[in-house]
C-alpha cells in the first residue's frame, strides 16, 4: 500500500505518477509487489482516513491473491504521516512499513501513549536532513519513542538530501525492497 503526498491529492489517478513507486512503475521500473496506490481527495488527509484505507485493502484483499503476510506500508510526506497513523491503529496488519519524510499527527503534536502497540512492527523510516518542507524532528521524535519501547526501528537519515530526494534515494536502494521481502506476519 502505498501512499502519496500532498501534491498528488484530488481526483485524477494520472498525477499519481509524479513520486513515489508510482512515478517508478510509470517510467518501466519493476519492483516486486502488486502496488496499491489509492488517491487522497483534494483538501484532505490520510491520517483522518485510515479506516477508509484499511477497508479498501480488505477489498482488494478478498478480490485478489495477495499474501496476507506480505501486506507492506510505505508512504511519502503526507503519506508518511498516514503510514505512521494507519501503523498506529493496524500495528498487526504490516508485515512492515516504510514511512518516508513525515511523522506521526492525530491533529495534536503529541504521540499517542500507547505508541508503543507497534513496537514489534518492522519499520524503516527515511528523511532528508536539508528537508524543510517536513522537518526531520519529525520522523527522529516518531522513530526516539518507538526505540524508548524497544522497537527495532531503523533510520536512515540523508544528511545532504531535501525534501524529495530522501524519497527518491530510498526507493532507488533495491536494499529497500529486500528489506521488505525478509519479512513476513507472524502466524
């Protein structure tokens, strides 16, 4: 499941091909998974959504053969910020996540809690140090709360990248995609 960031809102599927695994797929680029990338409607936001996403995914799971093990997140941006909020309330529905270049928002800048509910999820998080469309604090508090529980996180922080270029320099890394593959639900 892949989500978009801001940019790629609204209703025409075609601008979903300007980042991200879409915008690889599009230019001839092959990765090794079935590519869920539904569209944020214009004005909106996926954390608020998260149950919408999770119902389209069951969906999809019912009417194709997807690998219920090998369900894996990944976002950009605003889509990363949905990663993190659709990890939080599905922490037992990713094999694992990959949220690039965003954090975790409710609407509030505080963390939930219970953040801790995820901890056992499989999570690489990426973000650009130059970013200053979504500071890298937001990603390291995110990432510091989830190490302070125990998590196994990873983070790889691109000390000369800005806001795109994190996104770009992650999915190019077929370590990435590898990375994904190890990992798998436990039944």
């Amino acid at each position: 499941l892949f989500l978009h960031g801001s940019e790629e809102r609204g209703d025409d599927p075609r601008i979903l091909t300007r980042q991200g695994l879409p915008k690889l797929l599009a230019s001839g680029e092959e990765v090794p998974f079935v590519v869920l990338s539904p569209q944020c409607p214009a004005g909106e936001w996926w954390w608020p959504r998260v149950h919408l996403l999770a119902a389209l995914l069951d969906s999809v799971q019912v009417e194709y053969s997807v690998d219920p093990q090998r369900v894996y997140l990944t976002g950009l941006s605003m889509g990363a910020f949905g990663a993190w909020a659709m990890a939080y309330q599905y922490p037992e529905r990713f094999a694992a996540v990959v949220p690039i270049a965003g954090g975790y928002t409710d609407g509030t800048a505080n963390l939930p809690e219970d953040l801790c509910r995820m901890a056992s999820v499989p999570i690489w998080a990426f973000h650009g140090e130059q970013d200053r469309n979504v500071l890298v604090n937001e990603s390291q508090r995110v990432v510091d709360a989830l190490r302070a529980c125990g998590s196994n996180v990873r983070f790889t922080l691109y000390p000369d990248a800005a806001h795109i270029e994190s996104w770009e320099r992650a999915y190019a890394d077929p370590e990435l995609f590898d990375w994904l593959l190890q990992h798998t639900l436990c039944q």
